[in-house]
C-alpha cells in the first residue's frame, strides 16, 4: 500500500487519475492536459502503474490506459476498517465512563 499512497501525494498523478476516471487514454491524450515533457507524463504513468492504481493495454500503434478501481477500493476498506476501529475504541471508552459515573454516584 506505500506504493498507492507514493502515487497519490503528487498532484499531476491526482490530475491523470481523475482524466482517467472519466475515459481510458493514451499517453499522448493525457499529455495534453498538461505543461509537462511526455517523458514526465511517462513518468508519473510508470509509477501509477507500479502501484497498480491504472493498467495499460496495447491497442495497435498506442497503450491504452485505464483506471484500476479494485486499488481504490482496497484503500477505501482499510480507510474504513480504520475508521470503524476507533469508532468502537470511542464507544467503548463512552461505556466506561458512563460506568464509572454510575459507581460515583452509588
């Protein structure tokens, strides 16, 4: 998961991620949304790639790439697992001192 959350703090992979959120392109496509080298785009790609967050597929003369959305949802559920434990660290702290409160009251 230190793979996603590398390509994830750069604001240019952020920005190819949401393009390919709404279309599959090729890297010439992506490039044009950008102030930056191809060789940059291909950069950023390389490391979206290698955390998995997109795929690529040879469609004749170019690459095609796509958005890989069973990362995101791998990173969701531990956002939520997280989450959803300190929630029930919470209530159960909320139970102890209710608890507690009682005993002093007795």
């Amino acid at each position: 998961m230190n793979d996603v959350f590398k390509a994830l703090s750069d604001s240019t992979r952020r920005k190819i991620l949401e393009l390919l959120s709404e279309k599959d392109m090729n890297a010439g496509e992506i490039a044009d949304y950008f102030n930056i080298s191809k060789p940059s785009i291909s950069h950023h790609l390389a490391i979206l790639k290698n955390a998995d967050l997109i795929s690529d597929e040879r469609k004749g003369q170019n690459i095609v790439y796509t958005l890989n959305t069973t990362v995101f949802q791998d990173v969701v559920r531990w956002f939520f697992d997280i989450t959803k434990n300190e929630e029930q660290k919470e209530m159960q702290g909320n139970k102890e001192k209710d608890g507690q409160g009682e005993n002093r009251d007795e």
